[in-house]
C-alpha cells in the first residue's frame, strides 16, 4: 500500500477540516478553514452553504501542501459533515437561501405536529413516545414549505450539507443512507422513504425534491469534477467515497465496527452510540436506525446534553483562575460519592432517556463540611451516573456493550475517565489519533479505493488503541447506593420542580 494516501474531511459547525492520512491511519497533515454563522431571530441559525465550499478548498490545498505529498498520490477522499444542516438548493446546486444549520430549532411547532401524526415511521424515536427534534431534517423541510413557500418551490434538490458537498465534488445527487436513516425516517430494510408520513403532514412534494439515491457509507459517488478538482488543486477523477453525519462516521474512526463496543464522544454533551446484531426499539432509547452504519447492523443512540458544559460552568463559578488540573488533584483523595453529594446533571434537560427537556439539575445533600472538590467530583460523577442510565436503559433493551472507546474532552481528565469506568463497570479505550470524524472518513475513504477489502478491515487496520482503563470494581460497588440515589432525584426532582419548569 505503499503511496495510497486518503484525505478525510470533518464539516462542522465553526469550520471544516481536512487531514491527509497514510494507509495505517496516521495523519501527515490537518488543515482547518473558519467560516460564520448567523442567527437573525431566537433558536434561528444559518450558514451560507457557498462559504462551506470556499472553506473545503482553502483547507484540501493546505493539507496536501503540509503533507509533503503530491496531489497525484491521493486515492480518494470522503466527507463527513454536520448532520440536519439543511439546503434547498437550485437544479445548478446553488442555495435559494441559507442553511438551517442543525443548532436551528425555529421548526418546534412544526416537529411537535410530526410527532403527533403517530406514523409508524416514528417507532426509532424511543419507540413512538418521541419527541421529534425541531433539528431534524423533516420539520425544517415542513417549516420552509408553509413559511417561505417560494423558496419551497424554487428548490430542485432538498437535502443536507453533506450532499450540498458531494454534488459539487462529483456532479451526482445523491443522499448518505446515514443521515436518511438517523434523521429523515428513511427505512433501510424494504420501503425506503416514509411516504405515509410525508402524505399525514402534506408534503408529499418533499419526496420530488429528495435525492432519489440513497447509497451507503463507503460506495464510489464518482470521481473529482475537473471543476472540484481545480478547486481543490487535486487532479480530477480521484474517487469520491459516501460519507455521514460525523458524530457517526467517527464511530468508523474510534473502531466501533461491530457489536461489543460503544463509541462514547464526550465534549459539552455526550454521545453513545454502538452496533446491534438485531433491532430493537423501546422508550427511553434512539433508534436502532437499521444499516445506519454499515450493512446488516443496527445502531442505536443515546445521549446527554449539558457534560462538558457545566463542568465548565462549575469552574468558572468557583473561581476563574483555578485550573482544571488543580480540581482534578483536590477531587481525586475523596472516595467515592463525594461524600454524600449527588448531582443531577440535566442543566438544560434530559436527552435520554427521559427526552425531557424541561428538567433541570439540581445538587443535592449539601453540608458546610462540603468544598469546592466535593463540588467538582460530584458533578464528573453525576454526569458518569447519566451516563450508567443511558447503558443502563439500553441492556434492557438487549444492547450490551462490553467497553467504550472514548474520544473528546473527557480524555484530558483521568479521574474523570476512572469515574466513568468505575461507575459503568467498563473499561474504556483511548485511541491515537483524536480527531476521530476525519479518521472515519479517510477509512471511508481507504475502503472505497480498494486499499482494504472493507470497512471493517479498513478501520481495523487504521485506528490504534493507546491506552485502556480499567474499572475498578471494588469502587464500582461503592458507587451503586449513590447511582440509585441519582436514578431517583430525576422523579423527586419532577415533582418540585415540574409544575414551575412547565409554566
């Protein structure tokens, strides 16, 4: 494989990154391009889709030229991008308006209407109890057609930043079975896009606008326009892969290619996600989304919205100037359960498995003999424990992961990575290379050019374990009084505070 070079793309929301990768998964080069975000009402934010492809240029060119390679020796390239950033775009590609980004919520009443429709389409929404997300891709198609009805129907093409790019890349209109599967209601196995719920919510003429093809992670869209290729300085003709949302194509890039592993990607919120040999739906649990990631596997979702956050929020609180170094070494010499302490950890709301938005945290069993490094743990451990109800909830469901392989923020704190082992039970994984979306992508990448046989020889080959920590079990059993405590704040909590949080 000596010579086969991928380049793997990473689309988020400040800025899209690009880093050229060898064929063992080590990274020569990383480039990242800024572009802007507005917000012109309360829960609006856009992008203009033409600074997404003015930024993927500026950083492809300088990746390569960091890299020391050639243009000439790149193979092919994939792109994973934010997930329910949606265009309309004309019959030319071009955007009749800004993005609805996926931080765009201004479609609640219209989520609210899709989930009152009770379509069977809705059952990966924790079994049909919801809620739909204003996030997604089908209220904001519904918000622009009874909002900006011109718009509506100037659009040839309605569909998300990752097609935008893939359709200038290559020409072709084409959606990722990875973000029809998790957030559109498309169904894998059979029948395809929901017809019965786009004809509830009179949008059938959404089903015109959608890309007709769905092709899976990792098949060829086709080669480099000579246009794309200019734009990247990149000859033209180099294969072009499917990719995905990016908090799923880093699963890819953190190993999770089969049952048996979580991917658990931390930073101001969590997110769990893993693969399943048989579906299943219950409440309390998102998805299974059936061949989401790859072909004959179900992936199911969990996740925790304020983690980073308000640790973040904590330390600022207690004192600017302190690090996050000093509060890790006050916190570690306490035991387990910070003395009696337990932290609710829904700052703003429950994502699962209550979908509760309207839950607040909450510290309870404060005395004066507690100190700032009760608070602190307290908080690493509370959100540790959401994190043991999320997995909790999903076992009962069938699903049971035997270790999680961490990326994000988390990785910086050991005590906060031992709390999670010892509360879960399950020994985590750290790999080499930390930006795990643009690693998916280049196997994504690596796969489609022929370098290995598939996916999952492909990320077995280029992701790298570097460390492992081991849960000690003897603190596990220490923890279990104060999980049970946690998993009954939520209750105790909702009934002093429901009544106020829902007026």
């Amino acid at each position: 494989m000596a010579g086969q070079y991928f380049i793997g793309i990473d689309g988020g929301t400040e800025s899209i990154r690009a880093g050229v990768f060898d064929a063992t998964g080590t990274a020569l080069a990383f480039a990242a391009t800024k572009y802007d975000a507005q917000f012109p009402k309360p829960g609006w934010a856009e992008q203009n889709p033409a600074d997404w492809w003015e930024a993927l240029g500026k950083s492809v060119r300088q990746a390569v030229a960091e890299s020391g390679i050639s243009g000439n020796d790149i193979s092919a390239i994939c792109a994973d991008t934010t997930c329910c950033s949606v265009v309309a775009l004309d019959t030319e590609g071009n955007a009749v308006r800004p993005a609805l980004i996926w931080m765009d919520v201004r479609s609640a009443a219209e989520a609210q209407r899709v989930a009152d429709s009770g379509d069977p389409a809705l059952r990966v929404n924790a079994a049909g109890k919801g809620p739909v997300s204003a996030e997604w891709m089908i209220p904001k198609a519904l918000w622009l057609k009874e909002n900006e009805p011109e718009n509506f129907e100037r659009a040839a093409t309605i569909c998300e930043y990752q097609d935008y790019i893939n359709f200038h890349l290559t020409g072709r209109r084409v959606a990722s079975i990875n973000n029809a599967a998790v957030r559109w209601h498309y169904m894998a196995e059979g029948c395809g896009y929901q017809t019965s719920l786009l004809r509830k919510l009179d949008l059938d003429a959404l089903m015109e606008k959608w890309p007709q093809e769905v092709l899976a992670l990792g098949d060829i869209l086709g080669g480099l326009t000579p246009k794309a290729a200019e734009h990247l300085g990149l000859p033209p003709g180099i294969a072009v892969a499917q990719g995905g949302a990016d908090a799923f194509i880093a699963m890819i890039g953190l190993g999770v290619v089969k049952p048996g592993k979580m991917a658990f990607i931390t930073g101001s919120s969590h997110l769990h996600l893993g693969l399943a040999d048989q579906a299943f739906h219950g409440e309390g649990i998102w998805g299974t989304y059936a061949d989401a990631l790859l072909p004959g596997y179900h992936v199911v979702e969990g996740g925790q919205t304020s983690t980073g956050s308000i640790v973040a929020w904590l330390k600022r609180l207690l004192d600017p100037a302190v690090t996050f170094d000093q509060l890790n070494t006050e916190a570690a010499g306490l035991p387990p359960g910070s003395d009696g302490l337990i932290v609710q950890d829904h700052f703003q709301g429950n994502r699962t498995p209550h979908t509760d938005p309207l839950s607040r945290g909450a510290i309870s069993g404060l005395t004066l003999s507690h100190g700032r490094a009760h608070l602190f743990r307290a908080m690493l451990e509370g959100i540790a424990y959401g994190t043991e109800l999320i997995l909790e909830t999903q076992r009962a469901g069938g699903y049971r992961p035997d270790e999680l392989v961490i990326a994000g923020g988390v990785t910086n704190s050991d005590l906060w990575m031992q709390i999670h082992a010892d509360i879960s039970g399950l020994p985590l994984t750290v790999t080499r290379v930390a930006d795990a979306p643009a690693l998916g992508s280049a196997i994504l990448a690596a796969a489609a050019s022929g370098a290995y046989s598939s996916i999952t020889e492909a990320s077995e080959a280029m992701v790298h374990v570097e460390r492992r920590i081991e849960p000690d079990m003897s603190a596990h059993a220490a923890y279990r009084p104060f999980y049970e405590a946690y998993r009954r704040a939520y209750q105790a909590n909702q009934t002093i505070l429901g009544p106020l949080n829902a007026s």
